[in-house]
C-alpha cells in the first residue's frame, strides 16, 4: 500500500561534522526547514539520476 506523504520537515546542520565541510556554523537551536513533497523521489532499489545543470546538489538518502 502507497504511503502518502503530506508533509516533509527537514532538521539542517544537525551533523557537527557535515556542518564543519560545509563551512557552516552550527547553530545553538535546530534549524527546521521545509521541502515540497515533488522533491521527492522514490528508488525503490533503482539508481537516482541528478541533473548536471542545476549546480551543487547536497543530498541527503535514507532507507525506510
């Protein structure tokens, strides 16, 4: 059965590490952001293809 997804709520800069690559400070509060549910995309065991065009692209995968 399809999982449906209404809403996605991303912590950022939560990886001390991650944030110190970036250059990024870390932030004493989290830092919560939003994402359109169209971003995503579902692999199903399959590759992700990326566009070359669009610039730098920090993603961020997990399995479920």
């Amino acid at each position: 059965m399809p999982v449906l997804i209404k809403n996605i709520v991303c912590v950022g800069r939560n990886y001390a590490q991650h944030a110190q690559e970036l250059n990024n400070g870390i932030p004493q509060a989290p830092l919560l952001f939003t994402k359109p549910t169209h971003s995503l995309a579902e692999a199903n065991g399959k590759e992700i293809i990326f566009p070359g065009d669009r610039g730098q692209i920090q993603d961020e995968a997990d399995d479920f």
